[in-house]
C-alpha cells in the first residue's frame, strides 16, 4: 500500500446534513442554480462539451477577439481559451461603465483606525471612479518604464491602492507578484531576486491591531541588501538584482527613511498621471500574475496564472458559489447600497484567495467588494460583526481560523449585532471542524444561510470542490463536489480511482485557471504536480509526466460523492490557513548560528489548526544551563524565524534535543514527531526502522514548562 494512504485515515464520522433553504429563508432574490438536476447538466457538458459550456456561460466576459477553442491539453501545459484577446481589468471595470452601470459601487473600503468621531473611515468607488484610478496607476508603471510582461512587486496594507496597484498591472500587460505584508524583507528579497522586478510599490506602514506594520521599512532592508549583494559578483544568489523605483502610498504617516535615487510618493507620481489609459488586448495564455506560496523545498515558488481561464473561473465561481446577482443601479453615496448584494471576503490580498474572491472575479461579477484594513479584534472583538451590519453584507468569506477563533471570543459579541443581511457563508483555506461548522452556521448564519466549503489552492486560481448554495446539501467538515469544468477523483498512486476509504486528490483534467508553471522553474513544476500518477505507467514511459495533477491533499469521498479533505500529504502545513513548507521553517531555524539541525512538523492548534512545533539540535555548547536560558532561547529563534520568513511562520513550540529520531539512512522520521509534538505517549507507529530508541524517550522529556 502506498505511504500516503497508511498515513491518510478517515477520522470522522459525521452524519449531519443541511438542504439548502428557499432564497426567501435568508433574504436571497433567487438561487442562480436551484436544483441538482440543473447542476448535474450544467457539470456533465463541462466536462465533455467544454468550447460549448464556456461560450454559454462566460457569454458576459468581453473578448477583444472571441477564443476559437476551449482547451488544448498535453500533459502538463494547458492551455485554454486559445486565439482570444481580452482583459481582466476590462472584464472587472470598462465592461460595467460601457454597460452604463459605472455608477455602480464596485469597491467599499473600511479603515482600521477608529476616527475622533467614533467611526471608521470609510471609502467607496464607483466603476467608473476606480476605473479613473486604475488608469491613472497605469499611466504611473508604464512612466516608470514597466512594459507587459514586466514583473512588479506589490508589498501593501490592505487598502484600496493595493486593488488599484493589481489592475493597473492588468490592465497594461504588467505581471503583478503581490507579497502578503506580514511577510519579512528576507521574503521581499527571496521573491524580487526570483521574478526579476525592478518596481517595488508599498505603503510607509499599514495599520494591524492599532499597531503600525512598517511596510517601507522593510522594502529599504530588502533593497539594501540586495544592494549590498550587488557587487558580490558571480555566484551571488542575488545576481546582481536592482531595484529601480519603490513607489508608496502614506497611509500611517510613520517616519520614512527616503531615497532621493528610487523613492517616489504615490500621490506626486498620480497628480501627474493622465486620467485615462488604453487597455491592452492580451493574448489568453499571457501572464496574468505571480503568486508565491511554500512548497516541500525551502524556496517558495512563483505560481503562474494567465490572462483568459483566471478570468473565466474567478468569474463563474464567484457568481455561481456566492449566488452573486447584481443590482439594479445603485445610487451612489450616502447609502450606496440600498438593496444590493455586498460582497466580502476577510482574506488579504496577499494571499491567492483575495486576488480572486476581493478583485478579480468580484468585480468581474458586478457585485461590490468589501474591503477591510485590519484585524478582526480591533478596537473589540466584534468588529467584523459591527461591520456587517454597518455594510449589510449579503455574502461573507473566511477561514476556519478565523471562525474558531470567533468562538473562542464568545458569541456575546456576535449578538450585538444584527446580520440578518447575511444571505450565503463560506470558508476556505483548511479542513474545517464540524464544531466550528456548527457554530458557524447558529451564530453567524442564523441557523438558515448555507455554508459554501470551498477546496481550492494558490495554484487552482480558483474554487475546485465545494457546494451550491441553492442546490446541495451542506455537511459539516465536507467540502461539497466538483465545480464546473473540475474532474476530480480519489486515486492511489497508479491512478486508479479508489471508492471507499482515504486516498490522494487527483485532478484529471485541467481547468480553466490551473497553474501555467512555476516562475522560472520548469522542473520544480513538473516534479511538484506532475509525477504522481503513474496512469498507465505514463511515469516510466517518454516524458515521465503524469496526466493526472496532484494537489498534495488526502481526502476521501463518501458514498453522495461529497468529498473530505483529510490534510496535506506532503511536508506542506496548513497554519491558520496559510500554507507553509516545513522546510522552510527549519531553513529559518539553522541559520541561527545555535542550531544545527531542525525538524519542523504540524502539531493540532485550539485556534490555528494547525500549529508549528519545531525540533532543533544545538551547538555544542549552546544547550542552555536551565530553564531560564532555554526560554531565551526559544524566545531568539522565534524572533529569529520571524525575521527570515513572518510572524505567520514562528513556531508555537520549540523543544531542544540532542538528537533527532532518524532512519538507519539518516532520514528524519517525521511521523514520529508528529506523535510527540501531538502528546501522544504511546507511540503505536513502526519504529522498527529508528536508529536509536532512546531519542525518543528523551524526545518526550524535552517538553516546554
Ligand atoms: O490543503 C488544502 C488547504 O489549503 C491548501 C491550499 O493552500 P493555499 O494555496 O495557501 O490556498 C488557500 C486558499 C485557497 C490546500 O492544498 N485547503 C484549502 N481550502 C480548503 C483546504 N482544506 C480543506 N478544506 C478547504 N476548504
């Protein structure tokens, strides 16, 4: 039996289930799809009929020039929509004002900050005014010599400029590669010296829990060192990588260091920009943008999305999973939105989830965007709650974690509010526990609004697995069937699909917006995706490559055909949602010159998920003398990890060993610390294979106070 599937155990056993509720039950107008039949047609012809379905149902989306085929397939390059010209920021913004709705509220924006008059500041855009902004941005990039197919880097807070930063990347052919700003300037480094950009654009700071993120501060450490690497000459790893204009917005007003050679305000290069820029009539499979997430190695990769199948997904996944109807013309300001829908997702831009379901496919839908700078606790935990019903958001979007942390705050700050605007739920990033599930579902949708658990990833573009509000059943923990135009499967690793039990994810056919590559490294694409399937022994013959894409997700799939995910199967965790490479961690770790060696593994988190527990071998001399000195310790290799990567990435528990659990080859037998950082005292797994049993007694000992 294959690794993985010893390893892949389904753990739940829940039999609840949820029809879908009339529209009327949560205030819907209607269900755009309303019933298993209609999806079951509608699925069927995605998959054996795709150049009809897609014509039919992306007949919104303008074409400059009309594709002529849907997909051309040889493993592991798709390519879709092939012959068609358009635009994303096209479809997201001209498309509306030239459909004479650019009055219409696309983007609303809230502040973190509460005013002297006890309000948020709040910022809306119309169609029309966004467009203004986007094109005067695009006019800014294309002065400061940026030309399509240029990457540029975008290092933000969540605020508007951050959206009109990305469009006015797609609008001219620009390649944006945005970094999530809890990200540090090593990461800033890391993913400029990969992508080869020359712009940076940024914020001085960006406000998180009443505390300023200094944003510019690390985009001027990550460009001194690439300057100062800059005369390192041949075999540099930094290649001799220039930065040549560092564009940033003033949003905290923090001190700035400014660079009279690169530095330019947002504001000075905008006044001069001209309001309006001609869109370029991009080819489909043209670079829409990069995306950097963590992969099993310790570099993270570039993932590669193109112009026309990103377009497509985003669009009819945001339209048919969020039940996303526009409305009549809205006035604009001071209510400007009476009685339309009010979308929001509370993921940030940094992460694929907001390029999709805040930008791209949103707006291409018609439907405003929620925006929100901050934290979810800031001034108070109820927040997010006050701003649903300030908003009377109709579609609201978030992370298990963010859920199960909800509830640890207590309902009592859901209840002051009300949300009875709430029409669909959803969540992503993680596998959800039913009690979160539960939870979710009482206090936030009222016991009526159905909740959408959208599987997907970085390299899907888009929602792969997850349910229709109007038509399936919820489950609680499962995330639903395949979307349009997905075929997935639970196979062993020949690629033979496996009916009852866990399994690997297998994606047999390519779908609109599947990664196109990964940056400037074919064979880390091929090798990560595309060599897991032996289909007919395709791994042994030619090219070696499978059919079939593996995601890096066990899951099984229940006798409804509902699937649930089971976890990552590779050494990829899920924390908080957000997916990082254990090796990376540990890369983070041994650079700090008291540790030798790291291991990092996953242990269960009440709030995250999943946590980080990290096991470091010492210098010689550098094992601490008492608990004092090893807490120190700990506290040094956090901030030191912090430092390399994130915040997002510092270990919840960091215990000292002498050795580590290997293999007689020297491998590190992760599943074992696994058990151990999980507390598990009777270790049931093999050890037949360990080198020395009393690394794992002593292992045990090693425990935090
Ligand atoms: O393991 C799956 C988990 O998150 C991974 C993708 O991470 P990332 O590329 O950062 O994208 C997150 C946002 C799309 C997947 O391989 N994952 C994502 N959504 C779910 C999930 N696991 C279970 N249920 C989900 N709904």
């Amino acid at each position: 039996m294959p690794t993985e599937q010893s390893a892949i155990e389904s753990v739940l056993n829940e039999t609840r289930r949820f029809p879908p509720p009339a529209p009327g039950e949560v205030g819907a107008a209607r269900w755009l799809i309303d019933s298993a039949d209609a999806y079951r047609a509608m699925y069927e012809r995605s998959l054996a009929d795709p150049d009809g379905f897609f014509e039919e149902v992306t007949a919104d989306l303008h074409w400059f020039r009309p594709w002529e085929r849907a997909v051309e397939f040889k493993a592991p390059d798709a390519k879709w929509f092939l012959g068609g010209k358009t635009n994303l920021c096209y479809n997201c913004l001209d498309r509306h004002v030239e459909n004479d709705r650019g009055n219409e509220v696309a983007l609303v924006w809230e502040g973190e900050p509460i005013q002297p008059n006890g309000q948020p500041e709040i910022v809306t855009y119309t169609y029309r005014e966004l467009l203004r902004e986007v094109c005067k941005f695009a006019n800014v990039l294309k002065k400061l010599g940026v030309r399509k197919g240029d990457v540029v880097t975008i290092y933000m807070g969540m605020v508007p400029e951050l959206a009109i930063a990305c469009l006015a990347c797609a609008r001219i052919g620009a390649v944006h590669s945005v970094i999530f700003g809890g990200f540090s300037s090593q990461a800033i480094v890391d993913r400029v010296v990969d992508a080869d950009s020359r712009v940076i654009v940024t914020c001085d700071g960006a406000w998180r829990r009443g505390h300023v993120v200094p944003l510019k501060e690390n985009v001027d450490a990550a460009v001194n060192e690439l300057q100062a690497s800059g005369g390192a000459g041949a075999g540099s790893l930094l290649r001799d990588q220039q930065i040549d204009y560092v564009v940033y917005l003033k949003r905290t007003r923090n001190q700035i260091v400014w660079h009279a050679d690169r530095d330019y305000a947002w504001r000075d290069l905008m006044v001069m920009a001209d309001e309006w820029c001609p869109c370029e009539e991009l080819d489909s499979e043209d670079d829409a943008f990069i995306l950097y997430t963590s992969g099993s190695t310790g570099k993270p990769k570039g993932i590669r999305h193109t112009v026309g199948g990103y377009m497509v997904h985003t669009y009819l996944t945001s339209k048919y999973v969020f039940n996303l109807i526009p409305g009549l013309a809205t006035p604009k300001r001071p209510d400007p939105l009476p009685d339309g829908q009010l979308f929001w997702c509370t993921a940030d831009v940094g992460w694929i989830t907001g390029h999709s379901y805040i930008i791209y496919g949103i707006l291409a839908a018609r439907v405003p965007s929620l925006m929100y700078e901050g934290a979810p606790n800031f001034p108070a935990e109820d927040r997010f709650w006050a701003m649903v019903e300030r908003h009377k958001v109709t579609q609201f979007y978030t992370a298990p974690t963010a859920i199960r942390a909800f509830m640890k705050w207590g309902q009592e700050h859901v209840e002051k509010h009300d949300l009875s605007s709430l029409q669909v739920l959803g969540t992503v990033g993680e596998p959800i526990n039913p009690e979160a599930w539960m939870w979710y579902r009482e206090f936030i949708g009222r016991g009526v609004c159905p909740i959408v658990d959208t599987w997907w990833q970085t390299e899907t573009g888009g929602h792969m697995l997850t349910t229709l509000p109007g038509v399936h059943d919820t489950k609680p923990g499962s995330c639903g069937v395949p979307f349009f135009g997905v075929d997935a499967a639970i196979c062993d690793e020949q690629g033979n699909e496996i009916s009852g039990g866990g399994g690997l994810l297998a994606i047999r056919k390519p779908w609109p917006s599947i990664l196109r590559g990964v940056w400037g490294d074919r064979d880390r694409f091929v090798s990560t995706y595309w060599t897991k399937f032996n289909v007919d022994g395709a791994l042994d013959n030619g090219d070696g490559v499978s059919p079939y894409y593996f995601p890096g997700d066990g899951a099984h799939r229940d006798p409804d055909g509902y699937f649930w995910i089971l976890g990552r199967v590779d050494d990829v965790i899920n924390v908080s949602g957000h997916r990082l490479g254990t090796m990376e961690v540990e890369s983070a770790l041994v650079s700090h010159p008291s540790v030798v060696e790291a291991a990092v593994v996953g242990m269960p988190h009440e709030i995250k998920g999943t946590g980080i527990a990290a096991f470091c071998t010492l210098e010689p001399n550098e094992m601490p003398k008492d608990a004092a000195g090893m807490d120190r310790l700990r506290a040094a290799l956090t901030a030191h990890v912090a430092e390399q990567i994130g915040a997002i990435a510092k270990p919840d528990q960091i215990r000292f060993t002498d050795a580590l659990p290997k293999t007689r080859s020297g491998k590190i037998m992760r599943r074992l610390l696994r058990d151990v950082a999980a507390g598990v005292q009777q270790i049931k797994q093999d050890t037949t294979t360990l080198e020395d049993f009393t690394v794992l007694a002593r292992l045990h000992e090693s425990k935090e106070s």
